[in-house]
C-alpha cells in the first residue's frame, strides 16, 4: 500500500528556515510582549467557573416554545451580567442550561446577593415562559470560583515541568530549554489572544492550553529527533545546515498533520456553541502557534544553547 500523500513535499525541499531565526525572534518577543501587555491592560474575561454566578438547566414542556434569544434576552434583561445560554435534550425534551456569570463591580459578591439573583432569574424566566420547568439553580460561589482558578494554573505549570522534565531525560539540557521557552511561548500567547478578543475564558479553555501542550510538544519532539539524528549523521556540517536540513525533513510530517488537526477544529468551531466553540478558537490559535514555535522557536534555540554532538554511542 503506498503512503505517498505522508512525502506530498519534494524530498529535495530546502527551505531556510533558519536564516529568519532573528526575524522570528523579533516576532517571538514582540508577540509574548504584546500578550503581556494585554493581559495586563485589559484582563482576561473570566467565565462562571472561575469568576462564580448562576448556572440554571431549564426544561420545555411539551407544547412549549423557549428559543435560545428568548432566553438570553430575558437573563439580560435583569442587569445582572452578560448570560449564556446553551441548548441541549434530555428525556427528548428541550433543555437550555443558563450560565450568568457575576463579575466583580455589579454589587452581587455576597452569597446572599447571588442567592437574591439566582431566585430573581429564576422568577423571570418562569413568568416569561409558563410551560418551562427548572431543572436545576446553583450559585457557584467566589471560593469555588478562586481555587479553580489556581489548579488551572497549577495545573498549567506542573504540565509545562513534566514537558521540561521529559526533554531533559529524553534529550539534553539544551533542548529542555529551547522546548520550555517554546511552550511558554504558546500558552502566553494564547492567553494574550483570549485577553484581547475577550471571550470567555472557562474551564474548557484550561483544558485547550494542556492538549495545546501537548501538541506543540509532540510537535517539537519530532523535529528534535531529527535534528539528533542528523548530528549524528552530518558530524562535519554547521549546526545551522543540520537545524535546517531537519526541519525540512519534518516539514511534510508538520504540514499533514496541522492541517488534518485544523480541519476538524475549524468544523468544530462552525458547529459548537458555549464552551465547545471557545475550546476548538483555543485549539486553533494553539495548533497555529503551536506549529509556527516548533520551527521557528524550539530548533533556532538550540543555536543559543550550543548543542552538542552526541556520538554513535549515546
């Protein structure tokens, strides 16, 4: 059976990749710099799990009618906060799950005020829709909300150790670090992206940034393979001949599989909604950036770091 699609690229493909190394430096700092300073100035726009409020399941009987805008327009209408809602069926019924998140500024910190506000959607909502049942109504509330927001970014942290950790048993130190910075590069960025356009940063997003760990480390793994194998192989030819000439040789690896990945997040994003939609926006940015760092920033590292040339024997 031929696999001819995995080599849709020349074999003789020789891009300089590292010739622009410092063009994409330049980029690199400026890009992690910007996300900094986004991040900084405007902040990241919490969802329920992290920020506390209402999340409210609510159920259409039969001959019943409640469209998604109704809904929304009805929480919105409160003055509570921007709220989501997100359709789905249970029992072969209608069913919205509502989620109003109560940010810091509305007056509603306390538990009594957020109990107040859980009752006064709940009231709304049944006066507007007299054939809707209320399934469930819980306040999350700001001591819940904070220790979720550490164990996502412990969780975040203790992700990007164990990478480091990896690379260091599995390679040298040198790549550990070009690998680290590579990852680090990833996820402020994509914190960046979510601070400047403001979506909903949620429990899904957390767990977007590990499988974009993942990604880029896996990623990045296979050119570093490459790269130690060519060592190995070309012992007379410059460092930078051997990066590049390895990048090169993943290239067609890089591409088929970004772009097989891009494909079913870009159809999950056109057909989610709520968490799932914001979860595959994550996904793409972090498969883009992902890519983009594995070449650009995780191999030219290893000029600056001065890898060694491992012998037949290691």
């Amino acid at each position: 059976m031929s696999l001819a699609l995995v080599k849709f690229l020349p074999a003789t493909t020789n891009v300089p990749f590292i010739r622009f190394r410092m063009v994409a430096l330049v980029v690199s700092v400026l890009l992690t710099i910007g996300s900094l300073t986004a991040l900084g100035a405007m902040g990241i726009k919490f969802g329920i799990d992290f920020a506390g409020g209402i999340q409210m399941t609510i159920q259409v009987e039969e001959g019943a009618t409640a469209e998604v805008a109704d809904v929304r327009a009805v929480a919105d209408g409160l003055g509570l906060g921007g709220a989501r809602v997100q359709e789905s069926t249970g029992n072969g019924l209608q069913q919205y799950l509502v989620a109003l998140p109560l940010q810091a500024g509305e007056g509603l910190e306390g538990e009594t005020a957020q109990r107040e506000a859980r009752d006064a959607l709940q009231a709304a909502l049944l006066e507007a829709f007299p054939g809707i049942t209320i399934q469930s109504a819980d306040v999350i509330g700001g001591a819940v909300s904070g220790e979720l927001v550490v164990k996502g970014a412990v969780a975040i942290a203790v992700a990007l150790l164990l990478m480091l950790l990896y690379i260091w048993f599995r390679f040298e130190w040198q790549y550990s670090v070009g690998a680290i910075v590579a990852l680090t590069h990833d996820v402020i960025a994509t914190i960046g992206l979510f601070a400047i356009t403001q979506m909903e940063f949620s429990l899904s997003t957390v767990a977007a940034i590990l499988t974009i760990v993942g990604y880029s480390m896996n990623d990045t793994v296979v050119v570093y393979d490459r790269i130690r194998e060519n060592l190995r192989k070309y012992k007379r030819m410059e460092l930078s001949e051997v990066l590049n000439r390895s990048i090169n040789d993943t290239l067609s690896r890089t591409i088929l599989t970004s772009l097989t990945t891009l494909v079913a997040l870009i159809a999950l994003y056109a057909i989610g909604a709520g968490d799932l939609k914001n979860f595959a926006f994550a996904m793409i940015w972090g498969v883009l950036i992902g890519t983009y760092s594995s070449v650009f920033v995780a191999a030219p590292l290893l000029m600056f770091t001065k890898v060694q040339r491992m012998s037949d024997d290691n």
